[in-house]
C-alpha cells in the first residue's frame, strides 16, 4: 500500500466507482472530488456520495459548477428518443450527449488546486480506452500534458506536484467490469444512465454499452435486474 493520499475523481458510474476502490486498496488516505455541472443527474450524484460512503473517504468535496454545461443542454433531446435533433448532424454520434468542451482541462485543474493545498500527490481519473477513442481529452497523452503542465502551474510542494493516475486506461468495459467485481464494488449502487428518470433508461448509449458488457461477461447487471 501506497502510504500517500489520493484524490479520486468521482462521478457515480463503473469507472470512477472501480477506481475508488482500487486507490482505497493502494493509498493509506483517500479523499473524492466530484462536480456538479448545469442540470446533472441526480441518481448520479445520489451513487456518488452514497459510494464516498461506502469507502469512508476522508472527505468527499462537491464543486458546484452550474455554468458548465453539457452538449445535450444545447439542443433539445429525449434520452429515450433516438431520433432527436441531433441526428440532424452528418457526423452525428450519441456520445455528444455527454460532451463537455474542455471537460477535464477544467475538472483537473480544479482538482489539482484543491490537491496542492491538501498535500495530495496523486489525483485518480477513470477514463478507459472505449472512451478515450472519442472523447480525446481522456486519452493517456492529454492527460500527460497536463501532469506536465501542473509541473509549472503547482509550485508549494517540495516533493512534486501532483500528478493524475489512470488505473483503467488500457481497459475495455468487459476488464473494468471483471476489475469491479474483484474489488467488491456494489455495482448495484452505480449509475451510468443519461436520464434523469428514477431508473436507468437502458437505451441510452452509456446504458447499451454496459448492458453490452455484462452480456459479453454472461453476468447479470445488478442495476437491471
């Protein structure tokens, strides 16, 4: 076990969920930061702070953000209706939804201020390979360019600045999803869905692709069952 803190990026889905506990495994003290953007899901903040509970972070820090805004606010849409406004795009792609211009420029940089004051040198993010083929601020080489950017913009620390760690960037969902279950995380109490309903739509993309996932893995999603 890594005797240093870790600050975990916190968002209520698989990923971030898995990743809480594999720093809890790995670091002696852990903390979560999660953001509250314009019009987030509920049920998404609800699995976040009840798994910060779970774990018994030392502290879960909620940022208020509500001028940030996803892409989906920009366009009047249905998460259960496929054939919404957007489809209006040559290069349209349901993963737009969830877009978030400069998303992790924003939420890391966040995070490292809140890091350096706290003495926390490693700052966990979940992004995972699926995602990193679309969304490229969640690639291993963006985040590289941050953690050399926060080498010139953290200046208090002796030892380093922080530096972001990603434990599931080379992982599909089907090896995040096996990594979870060996972890004992209550995937019961994750959320992945866009909607803002009281259960998880299971059309939306993020719902197909773990319902794909779990059915390639011949497991029962707990959330839909």
């Amino acid at each position: 076990m890594n005797k240093s803190k870790a600050l975990i990026m916190l968002s209520g889905g698989i990923d971030s969920a898995t990743c809480l506990y594999w720093a809890k495994k790995n670091f002696t003290k852990v903390f979560a930061i999660t953001f509250n953007y314009y019009d987030r899901v509920e049920n998404e903040k609800k699995a976040t702070v009840e798994l910060a509970k779970r774990v018994d972070v030392e502290k879960l820090l909620e940022i208020d953000i509500p001028f940030i805004k996803e892409y989906s606010d920009r366009v009047t849409t249905d998460c259960n209706d496929h054939n919404s406004s957007y489809s209006q795009y040559s290069d349209y792609d349901e993963r737009l939804l969830s877009y978030i211009p400069a998303r992790n420029m924003i939420f890391y940089s966040i995070a490292a201020h809140y890091a350096e004051f706290s003495g926390i040198k490693r700052i966990i993010g979940g992004h995972n390979s699926v995602d990193a083929k679309f969304f490229k601020d969640a690639t291993k080489r963006y985040v590289q360019k941050i953690n050399l950017l926060f080498k010139q913009g953290c200046l208090i620390r002796d030892a380093g600045p922080c530096k972001i760690l990603l434990p599931l960037a080379d992982m599909d969902r089907k090896k995040i999803i096996n990594l979870a279950l060996e972890l004992d995380v209550p995937l019961q109490i994750t959320w992945s869905c866009h909607n803002n309903g009281d259960s998880q739509c299971g059309k939306c993309y993020s719902c197909l692709q773990r319902l794909d996932a779990f059915k390639s893995l011949g497991i029962k999603d707990p959330m839909f069952n």
